[in-house]
C-alpha cells in the first residue's frame, strides 16, 4: 500500500536503482483520474519552482521566456503540455518498436518521472542559496540524470532488453519531434516574437 511518507525513500530509491524504482512505482496501479490529477499537480510545482528560481537569480520570467510563456498560467501550461507529449511519445513509439506497456502504466512512470524532477528542482533552488557556484554543474548533472532515468523507466516499462538501444531510440524521438514541430510552426507562421507578444497567428 502507498503512503505519501514513502516519497523520499522512493525517489532516492529510483535515482539509486531506476529499474527497481520503476517497477515499485507500476505496482502501484492507481486509477487514471489520479494519475491525469497528479500531472496537473507536478506541472503547477514544477512552474512554482521556477518563478522562485526567477526571483532568487534577480531574472524576470517574461524577460527570459517571452511575456505568453513567462507567466506562471502559460508556464504551467507548457510543462503541462511537455509531460503529456513525453507520455504519449513514450507509449506510441514503444509500443511501434514492440512494448508491451500500457497507456496507464506510461502515464503512471513519466509523472513519477516529472515528480523526481520536482524534488530536483528543489535541491536546485537550496544550492542556489547555500552554493550559487555549483549552479551550473548541477544544472548538467540534470540533463543527464533526466536521460538515464528516462533510459530505465523506458526499459521496464515495455520489458526491452537494451538500454543503449532505448538511449538511441529517445534521442532519434527527440530529434525528430523537435524537427516535426519547428517544420509545423514555421507553416503556421509561428515564431520567437508571437510568443514574446501574446499574439495571435
């Protein structure tokens, strides 16, 4: 049974051993409601997150992100929008190379994933304060462990075999859902000074 106490022990257990995190986390099986809950939930502390590391480096959110994603709706609305792209790339594209995970279980380990990076962000911000100058080298560290854990969650989830060869498939994703939608923006008129400006297409 799941107690909101086992978090920490959790995440620390998923970071030290992502495949036995994950399969942890899969038997746990809640509903899809709570699960579509608690991603709106990580989204909206993960942009609390961010304005707080806006405020403690003296930087201005519209200043940095555009004045449509530099607000804490439009930035919660984009993590938002972020977690559920991953979920279903995750789960279309395991599924197309030979997964076996489900929808809900997808769902269920890229939140889990998203909450991990909660309490990333959260040691972040306390090294901001405590240590400024490792700010930079943590920041890398997070891009890495992003991928790593990414990398195992993927592998239980749809009981692969490679890790490398799920590295390789998320970064061909990635690349080529970032090539997709630059190619989509740049039909449809969307660009950096449509954003900054709140306008309209």
């Amino acid at each position: 049974m799941f107690k909101f106490s086992d978090v920490p022990n959790l995440i620390l257990e998923s970071i030290r051993d992502p495949q036995e995190g994950a399969t942890r986390v899969l038997s746990f099986a809640p509903p899809r409601e709570a699960l579509w809950l608690l991603l709106a939930l990580v989204a909206v502390l993960s942009t609390l997150m961010s304005q707080v590391a806006f405020v403690l480096s003296g930087a201005s959110a519209d200043a940095s992100m555009g004045t449509l994603m530099g607000t804490p709706v439009g930035m919660a609305a984009l993590q938002a929008l972020f977690i559920v792209g991953t979920v279903y790339l995750v789960y279309w594209v395991g599924r197309a190379c030979g997964g076996q995970g489900s929808f809900e279980e997808t769902l269920l380990l890229v939140v889990w994933l998203q909450v991990i990076f909660v309490a990333v962000q959260l040691a972040q911000l306390v090294l901001a304060i405590v240590a400024p100058f490792l700010t930079l080298l943590v920041l890398v560290a997070s891009v890495g462990l992003f991928f790593y854990l990414l990398t195992y969650f993927v592998l239980v989830l749809h009981r692969f075999q490679s890790a490398g060869m799920v590295f390789a498939g998320i970064v061909i994703s990635g690349f080529g859902t970032l090539f997709v939608l630059g190619l989509a923006m740049s039909i449809l008129g969307i660009g950096p000074e449509t954003l900054s400006t709140g306008g309209t297409f």
